[in-house]
C-alpha cells in the first residue's frame, strides 16, 4: 500500500510518519563520505584502511502550518532549530 503524498506549493506533506532521509525544507539528504581507520602501524597495503558509508540526515516528522493548514512534514533538525529562532 502506498501512502499518497499531499502536494502543497514545493513541500510535499505525507499523512502517515515515516522513515524519510530527506528534509522537505532544505533538501538535506544522504550523503556518501569514508571510515579511515585509526590503524596506522603495519605495511603500506595495510595502512589506515578507508571504508565506504553513508551519513544520514538527522530527520524527523514535525507537524507545520502552512498557510492555514497544520501538515506534518519530514524535517532536518537544523531546520527545526531555524523554525524555532524564526517564531
């Protein structure tokens, strides 16, 4: 079952919470980066082995007003702490 999506201007509102990885304000998502180990001892081949991972957006599901209508929307923590200075 898909849950539809409630478009309102350029922010998109969804009825039910969920696991989003993308800020609706901003646009913050995942972004790709390395582990480097804390091994520095050894052989060349062996040095400070890099590893790929993925950084996640800090997002969580607030509700907002938006006009007139109050919409829950996936919202990064820096947002959160902007919306909070802007009121």
């Amino acid at each position: 079952m898909a849950y539809p999506a409630l478009v309102r201007g350029a922010i998109v509102c969804y009825r039910y919470p969920a696991m989003a990885t993308k800020c609706d304000l901003c646009g913050k998502g995942t972004t790709f980066g390395r582990n480097i180990r804390h091994q520095h001892t050894g052989r060349w081949e062996r040095k400070a082995p890099r590893t790929n991972r993925l950084f996640k957006a800090n997002v969580h599901v607030k509700k907002l007003t938006i006009g007139d209508v109050t919409r829950r929307v996936h919202v990064c923590t820096r947002c959160t702490r902007t919306l909070s200075k802007v009121r």
